[in-house]
C-alpha cells in the first residue's frame, strides 16, 4: 500500500521522522498515551511495516491481542521464528516471519502492559 492510501484511511498523522537510509517513521500517536497505529514506510512511498501500539482493540486472526502473555501468543501461534531481547529498551520481540507479523512483550515493570504484548506488526515482503 502506499502511504497516501495509508493517510486517506487514518487521517493526517500526529509525526512524521526521516530515518538513516531514507525510509519514514509515520505515527497516528503521540504522547502520553502512545496508542494508535504507526507505519514505516520506503523511500519509494510504500508501506513496509504497520504496527498497532498500546491500542487494546487490535488483534490478530488467532485473537493474540495487545495484552496477551508470551505464554498466549507462543499457544495460539507456535513457536516464533526469532526471538530478540532488547535489554537497553526493555523489551522482547517474538518475530513470525512466514505470517509475517511481530510480538512486542514489555519487560520494564514500570510501564503498561508489563509481560505483555504491547505492539504488534506487519512485516511487509
């Protein structure tokens, strides 16, 4: 999908920030509550990734939703393909990649949905 379809459907978003290499970080989301949907998008103007991010009404096909568990997500879908943890942020990923679609799981203790899923996205091909 291209960016302009992506707007048409969401609205204007609340930021947009170029990234190293070109791609764009587009977000209908901002502070405090950070929920919404988010989108990085190409130098050519296509949507690569999509994400929903704290937003309690997404879910996936497998109702694997914002605030499941790792336990849920690993039940409803199988074992990921990848599993990254990222220390610095906090947090973990649980990657699909023949679904195409990821699992961000909060690890700092502080912030909603700790131990939970609190993005999840869309992995262009």
């Amino acid at each position: 999908m291209r960016v302009e379809e992506a707007r048409s459907a969401l609205g204007s978003p609340a930021s947009t920030n170029q990234q190293n290499g070109g791609a764009t970080i587009v977000r209908w989301y901002q502070p405090p509550r950070n929920d919404g949907i988010g989108a990085e998008v190409t130098k050519g103007g296509m949507v690569d990734r999509l994400w929903a991010l704290n937003d309690t009404r997404f879910a996936t096909l497998k109702n694997v939703h914002i605030g499941s568990s790792e336990a849920e997500v690993r039940a409803a879908l199988g074992a990921p393909s990848t599993v990254a943890v990222d220390n610095a942020r906090k947090n973990k990923i649980l990657i699909y990649r023949q679904l195409g679609i990821f699992f961000y799981i909060q690890l700092d203790s502080k912030l909603l949905f700790y131990n939970q899923v609190f993005e999840i996205g869309v992995m262009g091909h």
